[in-house]
C-alpha cells in the first residue's frame, strides 16, 4: 500500500519505474501463491478518466515498439477492475465508430453508383448498426439464427439494436434496456436447455461444458452462443450466466497466445493447470472425495488412471487403465483427473465457444485482465443498494422534495435485497451492474402522470425500460403507492415494459 501511495508522489520516471517494478514481483509472487496478496491492494483509486484514456491510447501507439516510457498499461495491475471496464468501454465505442462510418462510406458509394447508373439499379443499403429481432415465446432459437446471419466480422463491430416482435421498445438510447432484457432472457433460456450444450450437478452453483456434446450441430451452438457472449460484454452489458472461474482462465490463455495481444505481467497470472477449488465450483462432491483420496490415500481400493463416463472409459494417461493408483502417485492421479473435466474432455467444446467469443471480443484492453476482474466485468455484481441511485435519480413533473417522491424512495429501501434487484430489473432490463460501476453510469427517470386521474382509476407503475423511466401516477398517500408498486414489481417478475 505504501508503494501505491507513492505513484502519485514520485519525482521522475526512473524512479516511478523502479515502484513499478518493485509492484510487480510482489503481483508475480502474489499470483502464484493463490492470491495472498488481493488484487485490489495494488489498485490506483481516484485515476481521472482522461488520464486513464490518454495512457491507454498513448500504449496502444508504442506498445509494439522499444521504448522508455513509463504507461500504466504496462502495469495493468495497478489498474481496478471498473477503470479496465471503462477502457474495454472506449475500445468498444471505438470499434463501433469504424464500423459505422465504413456502413455510412458504403451507402454514400452505393448512392452514387445508382446516379451513375440513372438509378436503373438498387445497391442495399447497409445498417450502420447490428440489428436483431427476436420473438420472446422463441428467444433463444431465434437469436441463434439471427446471429448466424451477421457473422460478417464488420457486422459484429456494430452496435447492436434489439426488437421484440410485437412491441414498440426502441433500443437506441444509451441505457439500453432492450439489450439488457435481451441477454437476460437469452441466457435464462438457455439455462432451461442446459442439458445439451452444459452439465450442472445438483450440488455444484456452476455450470460447464457437456462432455457429450460432439455433434457438429451442437458444436454450431456453442459456437453461436459465444458469439453473443461477447456480443453481450462487447454492447456493455452483464450477464448473469454460471461459469467456473477457471473458464475466464482458460479465455485469457488463449486470447495471450494471438500475437500482440496481452500484457507479460498478466499472463503470468494465468493459470494453466486447472485444481481442487476449481472442481469445488463445478462438481464440490467430486472435489471432496478428490481431496479425500489425495490426503488419506488407503490401499485397495483397485484405481487405475481412467475415469468412467456412461458406458465409456477414458484412459488419463496413455496406458492409463495399466497404472495403477498409489500413494506414490496419487497426487497425479488427481491432477490428471481435473484436466480430464477441465480440459481434454471438452476440448472441442471450448474450442467452439471460445472462437465466437473472440469472433467479436479479440481486445487489447482484455489483454490487461486478470480472470477475475474479467470474470467480474462479465457478469457483474446484483444491485442490492438503491441509496447511490436517488441521489441521480431524474424527475420529470414533480421535485424530489414532494411527498410522492419521498414514499417512493422510502418504499425502495424498506425492500428486501431480492426485491430490490427485481424492481432494478423492471426499470432497467437487468438487476446487475459492472463490478465497481457508480451510480452516476445509471440514472432513474421518475416521471408522474396526469394528478387528475380518478384515484379510483389510478393505474399501476408502468416502465419504459429502454429508457429506465418509472411512469408514477401521482398517489395521494403512501399506503396505496406502496401497495400499487409492490404489485407491479410482483405482476411482472422484473421483466415488464409499460407499452406491454
């Protein structure tokens, strides 16, 4: 910590450079112990985003060449997870810049070619953004078909646009609701057809790859679906989807082996044996037997190096079913059997998610995460504290300080946790954030209806989700706002939209 405090302090590179470097064999050291030092011990707070844009442009630009510049990103360490989250955020919207302009350059060309041609024939008019539409009784089949359509890598780079069929949600606004519900539903839909493409044990809280899913249609799947992973972190938004932590290990790996991509300090920190804590995620019986074998190994028991799947046996090391297990080799009798699950079992599998994945996620700026600040920005973090969003919250029609402002937010904070993320989720699309994200990425609107509605025909809060704005009707007291708002967040199940 010392050290950190001493960055902004320091009176020459030279000098900042020894810091640096003296913070780094800590982080090497640190990172291959199982963590004993915390990430965030090495974290600058309270970096300017200017300051934190200009270091990354400016390592971009000299980052293949020598140099004796001191950049931050060549210590991506001492970056937190939320300020790599901002810069993965400045790549994205570069990248969608290009796109755009190249879709707009296209359709200023096509246009002239139709003058020139006496506009005798119609050149298609390329979108300047990746649009899907969907239907929700059909969600997941439908946004794998439509993302087998835009695989053009170009199209991918775009931003992406969602439409329900049969609804007027616009997704064109900054918050993007549409996008939010969108990759929620899709991936609580997938959840429900798991079996196929995951495996799940009853006791495990993650889910990995189907050993048994081989075939070339469900490899096409998995495909697709790591294509809209990383349309999903590509367009900003979290999901909530149960990997292992060893997935984001396994991602990073293999992104730090494309040529100029990735930082040397990082890599380090990639682990490229999977273990026992691994298993506990996905299968924690397993592990515990595992461990149990591990550290009080008995004699008789009659293994060999292979593991039984179905009516399969799989050899865990060449010859496997000819070596027995012992007390002198039972430890690697363990380690091969967790790169069996991890690894050479679902080779093809990864191989498949992994590729749509960085078909749209290929980022330098992914290049500086350590697998947690990725697993972290991927799936972000349940909204459980309203507190920080009053104080930005929006109001269009009344002032915060009126009575009907003061119960709404007093109703908000007596919730539960589980109702509070359900009420973020019917106003915004989705009940998480990025891990470390402030108040102010995220504002509420709160905007009254007509006060001289009948109290008797009040209607229900309603939300236009794609724009985070909570229709209020203006209720005379606060037992009916507290009664009509309940029923509108338990109506819905968090996944409502006032023009529904």
């Amino acid at each position: 910590q010392i050290l950190v405090d001493q960055i902004r302090t320091v009176p020459d590179k030279a000098a900042l450079k020894t810091i640096l470097q003296m913070m780094a064999i800590f982080y090497q050291f640190s990172t291959s112990n199982d963590d004993v030092i915390p990430c965030c011990s090495y974290y600058m707070n309270n970096m300017t985003l200017e300051y934190l844009i200009n270091g990354f442009l400016a390592w971009l630009v000299v980052k293949q060449l020598p140099h004796n510049e001191v950049l931050l990103c060549d210590y991506p360490f001492i970056l937190g997870g939320f300020p790599k989250y901002l810069l993965l955020l400045q790549e994205a919207s570069m990248l969608q810049m290009q796109a755009k302009g190249s879709a707009i350059e296209a359709n200023q060309q096509n246009f002239f070619m139709q003058m020139v041609n006496g506009f005798n024939f119609q050149f298609p008019r390329e979108s300047p953004f990746l649009r899907i539409k969907v239907n929700r009784e059909t969600l997941l089949d439908d946004a794998l078909s439509e993302t087998q359509c835009i695989l053009m890598e170009q199209d991918l780079r775009k931003r992406i646009e969602v439409t329900f069929v049969g609804e007027e949600g616009l997704d064109w606004d900054a918050h993007g609701g549409l996008r939010k519900e969108f990759f929620s539903l899709l991936f609580v839909d997938q959840l429900k057809t798991k079996d196929e493409l995951f495996s799940k044990e009853s006791d495990s809280s993650a889910l990995w790859f189907n050993a048994e899913a081989t075939s070339d249609d469900t490899l096409q799947k998995l495909f697709l679906l790591g294509v809209l992973f990383g349309l999903a972190v590509y367009n900003s938004v979290v999901v909530e989807f149960p990997f292992p932590t060893y997935l984001y290990h396994k991602l990073l790996k293999r992104l730090h082996g494309t040529e100029g991509v990735g930082c040397p300090l990082v890599k380090k920190s990639i682990h490229s044996e999977a273990g026992l804590e691994d298993l506990k995620e996905v299968d924690e019986e397993l592990a515990r037997h595992l461990l149990s074998l591990k550290d009080d190994f008995q004699d008789g028991l009659y293994l060999t190096f292979t593991i039984s799947r179905g009516n399969t046996t799989h050899d865990l090391l060449p010859g496997g079913d000819d070596i027995d297990v012992t007390d002198e080799n039972v430890e690697g009798y363990v380690k091969a059997y967790i790169d069996f699950i991890f690894n050479s079992s679902v080779e093809r599998q990864f191989d498949a998610f992994s590729s749509g994945f960085f078909r749209v996620c290929e980022s330098q700026v992914m290049g500086l995460l350590h697998p947690k600040e990725l697993k972290g920005m991927l799936i972000g973090q349940p909204v459980t504290d309203l507190h920080p969003f009053e104080k930005v919250a929006v109001y269009a029609g009344v002032t915060k300080d009126e009575p009907l402002i003061g119960w709404f937010w007093s109703f908000l904070h007596d919730l539960p946790q589980d109702k509070k993320r359900t009420f973020f989720k019917f106003l915004t699309g989705s009940d998480r954030i990025p891990i470390g994200a402030i108040a102010t990425q995220i504002q509420i609107h709160v905007a009254p209806v007509d006060p001289k509605v009948p109290l008797s025909h009040l209607p229900l809060p309603t939300a236009v989700t794609c724009m985070s704005i909570l229709m209020l009707p203006n209720y005379p007291n606060q037992e009916l706002l507290d009664d009509k708002l309940s029923k509108a967040i338990d109506y819905t199940g968090g996944q409502g939209f006032g023009f529904q």
